[in-house]
C-alpha cells in the first residue's frame, strides 16, 4: 500500500470526525436556542455522522487503510467514507432549509473522492453533487423560492465542483506515478547497493573506508584477513589504534590525510602480525592505495579515505604467471623455428650414416641420431602445450578408448598378453561419456603408463589401469603401479614444468599431461596409498562425465 495514499486516507479520517462532531455542535446549540420545538432530525442526523466519523477514524487507527497497492479505495472504504458522505450531506440539504448553507460541506467526499478513487468514479460522485444540488434549488424555486436565481447559484456551485474534482484527481495520479517511480528508484538502489556489497565481498583485495583518526568504517573480508583483524569485524568499524601491528598502517594513512596525496603506484609496507590461535607471527607485505573523499555532516565536513589492501606476494605470483605465459609463447616459436633445422640435421645424419663404415662412427652417427629425436620429442612437447585456438572435443566412451590404448600400449612395449603380463586393465561394462580429444588422451594415458611401468616391479598385475563412474556428474582413471612410493620432497614437484628424475627426461611428461586435461576441464592429481597398499603410487584424472541416453552409446562412441 502506497504510504503517501495511507495518510492522505488518515487525514480525510480525521477531517471527517472533527466535521461531524463540528455540525454536532452547531446543531446542538441551535437547538438549545431556537425559540420554537427545535427539529430533531438534522441533530439525530448529525449525531450519527459524527458517531460514523469517529469509528472510521478509530478503524484506521488500529488497522491498516482500506487502500490498494495502486492508491485506491476498496469498495468497503468507498461506502464508509465517500457515501456516507453524500447520503448525509443530501438529507442535511433538504432538512436545513434556507437558513443553512450546506452545499460546501460537498467538498469534502468530492476531494475524497477526486483523491483515492479512479477519475471516472470520481467524476461521478461529482456529477452526483451537482444533480442533488440543481434538485435542491429547484425543489426551492418551485416552492416559493426564485427559481433562476437559486438554479443559477447551485449551477455554478456544481461547476466549482466538477472543476474540483477534476484538478484533484489529476493531481492525484500524478502523486500516484511520482510515487510509483520513487518506489522503483528505491528499490533499485537497494539491488544496486545488495549488489556492489556483495562483490565488494567477493573481490581478492582488500577494501577499507578510513578516516583521518583511524577508524575503519567499513571493511571487507578480504581487508580484515589481509591486516590479520577479527572476521567479525567485516563491514563493522573499529579503531585501527588499538593494536601495535598496524601502527604503520595509522601512520601511512596519517600522512596521507595531512598531504591530501598518495603515491600514484601505491605505497608499500610491512605489517608484523600478532600470532593467533593454530598460527605463527607472520610478516605481511602490503601494497596500499588511497583515494580521498569528502561526505557532509551536521557538523562541518569529514575527511574519508577509500583505502585499497593488496598481498604483495598475490601481486608478484600474478606478475610470474604473466612471464610465464609470455615465456610459454617465446617458447612455442623458438620450437617451430627449431623444427625445420632439426629435421635437416636428421636428414643429414642419416645420409652420413649410410657411408658409415667404422664402428666408431657409426656409433657417433647413432648418438646423433638419439639426441635429434630427444630434441624432437621436446619440440612436439612444447608445442601441444603452446596457447591455441579451442577446438571442440568429441564424445567418446572412455572405457572402450582407454582399453584400445592399453592394448595398443602393451603391443608396442612387448608386453605379454596373458595373465603374466604386468598390465591389468578394469574398466567395466558401463558406457561412460566423456568429451576428451581421442589422441590427447593418448598422450596423457601413455605418459602415466610409461612412467608406471619405468618405475614398477615388472610383475603380473604390476601396472593396474581403471575407469569407473563417480556418480552422474563425473567420472575418473586411475593408473597405479606397485614401485617404490614417490619421495615427500619429489612430490610437491611432480607436475612442475622441465622437473625430472631421470638424467635424459625432459621432465615434461606429467606437465604436459596436466595441461591437456585442463583443456577439457578434468584434472590429475597424485594419491600415495597407504604402507598396506601394493599400487602405492596412484595417478588419478577426474573427467566431467556426459549423461547417456541411449544403451547402444557403448558401441557406437570410439
């Protein structure tokens, strides 16, 4: 209900109430001094008018108006209020006599009227106004009265009215609108401001509202963990004096109250941290920057300060990523510059080898011949990894694929294909879909296979490969091997690029293995098994699974 039509209803309330106890009044003492038997139907009449105007105004009082949510009356305040009115307006006119003007008493219900009700209603109450008082003043005229001037009179009277009425009612439609679009407005810069408070929560960097005194006014999580205050304490003030840590903070902002400046790349300082429960001290680099404002009190005017927290150590990983994509793509150059000379050193080693003819050389021609294709392999490497263009994966049925390359895997490693083999592979009956890159999932399976196998006991069942379904939503590989578990110190390292074990591994392989699954939003990770376990070295590959719909998927998605 539209507050400003609620108490524009209480007023009329309440004018109502006091005209009924007014004309109470006035009828009372003409009665008390009338000469003659005073007529006690207009005190009666009276008296009830005024005994409905006080309920009504009580009615109101204790419960909400008879308004709707478009500023309009209902049908029940219509005929509390707005007929009332006129019924006891009308019998007052005709009861009074010529003695009483009561014709002005209409201008109430037509304002009433005109207000809360739609224009045509209210044009009608109006309509009705006028025709009750032409009937008076020709009921006078036709009764010993001058008729032209007493229809005369009530005409222009009626034309007072209509034109009443129809100021009225365009005023209130254009409070109805102003209204309507200030409640819009409002409600907008509610959203706006659930809005920006909920991604000033959300935002990495710390955000502060500060005053020259420091007190914080206001702060986000971000800025409470960043200067180690209490996580209560977001977005409630508090004083930045009380504690020791941050008196280089009080005195970085007390400086830059008093310049009215900040430096334009922010300024950066150390704030020692208390230790705090299941924490040590910690020495936190900052970097702070300030922008000033003014906001207007009672008073005079408060300096305030929207001051911007950042993690130094945030700032420089950001600043490595950034060289290491820049690296990443002098990398993929430099490779495809490199490719052609070294399938021209290739060729020409091979040529010479066919001279060849001392053992000696023939061994240099074949160290040659290793190390071209160790450097090739690290090309290709770098290149699958370098930034591209995506591409749109197919729908595969992981299962079925990672059984093709086992197979194809244990054939190109000489492996045997009876239960002898080192090679187990489980990978069910359930179809489960998958949107990964056939030949990227070669690379990756036959990474984690080679390493296994390098590193396992060589045994039946030593290498053992799984795929199982982890529910509608996602699906997983596992390769496990029963070798020796990864030292702790290695393993923080396994996935990092050019980190290798071996004396001739270009300590790509897991790296690059990690990458491709990015690329389809799966990831790799290492899990040791327990001191019980034989595959204590287990690389999983969490997979987005794909719902099938169809039961013959399985034979139709390799």
């Amino acid at each position: 209900m539209p507050p400003a039509f609620a108490r524009i209803f209480r007023a009329f309330a309440v004018a109502r109430a006091l005209l009924g106890l007014l004309l109470l009044l006035i009828q009372g003492l003409l009665a008390l001094v009338a000469s003659s038997a005073p007529n006690l139907l207009p005190l009666l009449l009276c008296g009830g008018y005024a005994a409905v105007g006080v309920g009504t105004l009580i009615w109101t009082a204790r419960s909400s108006a008879p308004v709707s949510r478009a500023g309009k009356l209902g049908q029940r305040g219509w005929l509390g209020t707005v007929g009332v009115d006129l019924v006891v307006f009308s019998l007052l006119l005709f009861l009074a006599g010529a003695g009483m003007n009561v014709a002005a008493l209409f201008v109430l219900p037509v304002l009433m009227a005109a207000t809360l009700m739609a224009r045509r209603p209210a044009m009608a109450v109006a309509a009705g106004v006028v025709l009750v008082q032409l009937g008076h003043a020709a009921w006078n005229g036709l009764t010993g009265g001058e008729f032209a001037s007493q229809v005369t009179q009530a005409g222009l009277t009626g034309a007072g009215m209509l034109a009443i009425a129809a100021l009225t009612s365009e005023l209130a439609q254009r409070l109805a609108r102003q209204e309507l679009a200030a409640r819009n407005t409002l409600e907008l810069a509610r959203q706006q401001a659930r809005l920006n408070r909920l991604m000033i929560e959300e935002m990495p960097d710390g955000v502060m509202v500060v005053d020259r005194h420091g007190r914080v006014r206001a702060a986000n999580p971000a800025a409470v963990a960043l200067i180690g205050a209490a996580r209560t304490r977001r977005f409630l003030p508090f004083d930045l004096a009380g504690r020791a840590p941050w008196q280089p903070l009080i005195a970085a902002l007390q400086e830059g109250f008093a310049t009215g400046t900040w430096p334009q790349g922010g300024q950066e300082l150390a704030l020692r941290l208390e230790p705090s429960p299941g924490a040590p001290a910690e020495e936190r680099q900052l970097r702070l920057r300030m922008r000033f404002t003014r906001r207007q009190h009672a008073s005079g005017e408060e300096e305030l300060g929207v001051l911007f927290v950042e993690d130094m150590r945030t700032l420089r990983a950001r600043a490595q990523q950034e060289k290491l994509a820049a690296m990443g793509r002098v990398s993929a150059g430099i490779a495809h510059e490199i490719r052609n000379p070294l399938a021209a050193i290739a060729q020409a080693n091979a040529l010479l080898a066919e001279d060849l003819t001392q053992p000696s050389q023939a061994r240099l021609a074949r160290m040659v011949a290793d190390n071209v294709e160790r450097l090739q392999r690290i090309v290709d490497d770098m290149l699958e990894v370098a930034p591209g263009a995506p591409r749109e994966a197919p729908v595969i049925d992981l299962g079925l694929q990672v059984e093709a390359l086992c197979a194809e895997w244990a054939r190109t490693a000489g492996l045997p294909t009876s239960d002898a083999s080192p090679l187990y592979v489980d990978c069910g009956e359930e179809p489960i879909s998958v949107r990964f890159d056939p030949e990227h999932l070669r690379r990756v399976l036959i990474n984690l296979l080679d390493n296994a196998l390098r590193h396992g006991s060589g045994q039946p069942q030593a290498v053992w490969v799984r795929t199982v379904a982890l529910g509608p939503m996602q699906a997983a590989l596992s390769v496990s091997s029963d070798g020796r578990p990864i030292a702790p110190d290695v393993e923080p390292y396994l996935f990092e690029p050019f980190f290798s074990t071996r004396s001739r591994g270009s300590g790509l392989g897991l790296y690059i293995c990690r990458e491709l699954c990015e690329r389809y939003g799966a990831t790799i990770e290492y899990q040791p098994r327990g001191a019980g376990a034989r595959h204590r070295n287990a690389f999983i590959v969490t997979l987005p699974r794909l719902p099938t719909t169809d039961t013959s998927a399985r034979a139709r998605l390799i």
